[in-house]
C-alpha cells in the first residue's frame, strides 16, 4: 500500500470489515464507519477543514480518486 503522508487524509477499508478515515502517517484511525459513503462524506470534511489532500482507497488498498482541499502540489499554472 502506498505511505500515507500527514499533508493528506485517507479512506482505507478496515481489516474488521467497514471504512476508516485515517490522517496520513497515522497509526490509528480517526473515525470507523459501515458504509464507504459515511467514511468519505467524513473524510471529506475532515481534509477540507485541514486543508489537505485527499485519497480514496479501493478495497485492495490502491488508490482510486484523489482530491486537493487547499494542498495542491500541481504545478500548471491556469
């Protein structure tokens, strides 16, 4: 799986069935949820109030969609 980074919040299958949202570089989760759905509608919220990005997370770990709330590493100008 590819390392998690504290400029970024994650949604991450949990091992225990579920969803985590997870800070980059962090060892424990900071919310468990059923449903993916809650855990990204969570997350979301969490790294647009950090100003983070954000990677959603397939359930074999890879990354699927990615987001830039306030940290975006691009370099294009326009």
């Amino acid at each position: 799986m590819a390392k998690r980074t504290s400029g970024t919040h994650h949604i991450l299958p949990s091992s225990g069935g579920g969803w985590d949202v997870r800070r980059g570089g962090a060892d424990r989760a900071s919310g468990h949820f059923d449903t993916k759905r809650e855990a990204i509608d969570r997350g979301r919220e969490m790294s647009r109030n950090a100003g983070t990005e954000f990677k959603i997370h397939k359930r074999d770990g890879r990354i699927g969609q990615s987001d830039s709330h306030g940290n975006d590493p691009r370099t294009i100008k326009g």
